[in-house]
C-alpha cells in the first residue's frame, strides 16, 4: 500500500470531537484524532487547507507530473512514421520532425520541468517491439535535452536545434542490421565494430538535407567521450560539439533507466548518482551540472518510501547531491504515524536511500 495527501473539508463544529487525524499540506499534524474542537481551533483551520493521509492501493494510478501522455504518445508513433515513410531522408520528413519539435518545445513552455519519463516508458511498454523501442529513446533524449538546454540559457532557434537533433540523433541505427541491434546478450566484437558505426551512418543519412551544422554534430559525435575514448571519431574534450555533449548525457541517463534485453533498469537516483561520477571523464562538466540541476528527482514535499519501509515526506534537496535529500518520517514501517518529529538526512545516513516517490496528479 502507498499514502498520498488528499484534502478534504473537515467537519468542524464546535463542541465535537476530531474523528480523524488533520494535516497541513505537507503532512504535519495539525489536529489529533478525539481532540475537542474549541472555536479557536475551529477558526484556525477554516483559514488553512486541510489534509489527511489516504492509503491507496499500490497499482492505483497516481502519477507524477508528466509530459502529457497523449501527446507524447502522438509525438512517438508520428517519429516512428518519419522515420521508415522512406530509406532516405527526404526534406518533408524533416519538416515532420520540425513540428514535433515545435510540440515539444511549446509544451516544455507550459510546464518548467517534467517528472519521471519512466512512468510514460511503462505506459508504453506494450507498443516496444523490435527496433520501436529506439524511437521512444529518442523522444525521451530530446525532452531531456531539452529541458538541459534551457537549463544552459538556450532559446529558440538554438534550443529547436537541439531538440530536433536529440530526436535524430540515433537515426543511423535504421543501417544496423536488427540482429545486432536487439541482440538480447553481449555483443561480439565484429558486432560491435558494426554497432559503433550508426553515428557516421546518421550522418550521410542527413547528408543531402539542409540542417544545421549543430544537428549534424549531434548526431555524428554524441558517442564521443569527453577523455577521447568514445567514437567514431575519437574527438576529446571542447572539440566535441556543445550540443552533442548535452545529447551525450541524457542518452546514457535514458539508456540506464530503461529496461533492456539484458539487464533490468537502474533506479534514476542511481543512474544520476553514475552521470555525476563520470563528469570529467566521459562527459562535459558542464552539460552534467546543467543536467543535474534540470533533473528533480525528488521535489519538495514528496512523500517518499525509504529502504526502511518508513514513509516521509522531503524536506530540503542539496544542490549538489540532489539524490541525497533531508526527510522527515510520517509513518514508521508498520504504517503507523510517527507523531514527533525525526528527521532522516541521507547526507548522513549512507545506509538509508529513496525506494519509491510519490507525486500528486494535479498539475
């Protein structure tokens, strides 16, 4: 079972008693179960938002704030199509792909930052067969990038330029032949020698089509490491385009989050803890701290399920190490409601990490 904040209109007639446990809106206990409601505390609370916690069940829909799912399951099956309309990219697909990215950036507009792309993935779970699963990466890259890229101060035809060769940026893997791009195990060498060549193959896909040299860079160095061992070209530090490195991230970021043939997915607060490891070595610092800052993982006054089993609620977020946040325990792991205050600070307690986070579905 999971709790979730649910506020309601609490009967406050003077004279009766409380039947229920009232809380503020982040799960601070206002007024105890049979405690008389006097005309003082009648007044207070008619001036403040009431809640109480509510158990749900755990397949219950209670998602976080989100990429509006119709429209990015619009965006993944209209790349799809432009995609594999024709074997070579033809300017009218590329006009395709510009008003995608005209959806995403006037969606991105609306909404600071979105939560939890994981959530849209396992909605979309069923429609992963073959090589689909590649488009999918690619909307969630872009809106990734996206976000990052706004992060960094980009705007307009920049931050348009980035997004759409964030959702081209794999397109060389169509000359990959499919055994060696769904290969459930490890692959050869010989294999891989093939695999390492989808980003030169991108790129003479886009070859006779009028793009900007920044989408062209994505999608030719965006396997480049910033120590010189990723490829094809084997470009290091600054010489890898801006974009790219931005596009870099938020591939690996994506690509550790999603389940794959051989191998489970990471939790997000793990794979960002791996992003921040590698910043220096294989990624921009830069691109990494923008990313970092653009990624809330655990917002302010989400109710949280640590390891324990105890329930919380997150009350500070350290800037740089946002996967490590102060909580202060609601519920004890038998589900009962802690009625002091004790605070677990996961700068400290190393033991202690965030299973589950929950998320109001209002927006």
């Amino acid at each position: 079972m999971n709790w979730l904040l649910e506020r309601v209109q609490p009967n406050l007639t003077i004279g009766t008693t409380a039947n229920i446990d009232l809380f503020n809106g982040f799960g601070v206990l206002l007024l105890r179960k049979g405690k008389q409601i006097t005309e003082d505390i009648s007044k207070l609370l008619q001036k403040r938002e009431v809640y109480v916690w509510k158990k749900i069940d755990k397949n219950s829909t209670v998602r976080p704030k989100a990429f509006p799912k119709d429209k990015y399951t619009k965006l993944v099956g209209s790349l799809w199509g432009i995609y594999h309309e024709a074997k070579l990219i033809q300017p009218k697909q590329i006009e395709k792909t510009v008003t995608l990215v005209e959806m995403i950036f006037n969606e991105l507009k609306q909404i600071e930052i979105y939560m939890d792309l994981e959530v849209l993935r396992m909605d979309l779970e069923k429609f992963k067969q073959n090589d689909y699963g590649t488009f999918v990466h690619s909307v969630n890259v872009a809106l990734l990038s996206t976000i990052t890229g706004k992060r960094l101060g980009y705007a307009d035809k920049k931050l348009k330029d980035l997004t759409l060769g964030a959702l081209l940026h794999d397109i060389g893997k169509l000359r990959v032949p499919k055994e060696i791009l769904n290969k459930p195990g490890s692959l050869t060498d010989d294999e891989f020698i093939i695999m390492k060549r989808h980003p030169q193959y991108g790129v003479e896909m886009l070859r006779d089509v009028r793009l900007s040299p920044s989408i062209t860079a994505i999608v030719g160095e965006h396997h480049e490491r910033w120590n010189v061992k990723g490829y094809p070209y084997g470009l290091q530090g600054d010489n890898i385009h801006p974009d790219a490195q931005i596009v870099a991230v938020n591939d690996v970021y994506d690509a550790l989050t999603a389940d794959r043939p051989y191998r489970k997915s990471l939790p997000p607060y793990h794979a960002l803890e791996m992003i921040l490891a590698w910043s220096g070595r294989d990624f921009a610092p830069k691109a990494v701290q923008a990313f970092k800052e653009s990624l809330v993982l655990y917002p302010e006054h989400a109710v949280v399920t640590l390891n324990t089993g105890e329930i919380g609620v997150v009350l500070a977020v350290p800037l740089h190490f946002p996967t490590r946040p102060l909580i202060r325990l609601l519920f004890d792991r038998n589900g009962g409601y802690i009625n002091e205050e004790i605070y677990v600070d996961l700068m400290k307690n190393l033991t202690y990490f965030i299973n589950h986070v929950e998320f109001d579905e209002a927006v």
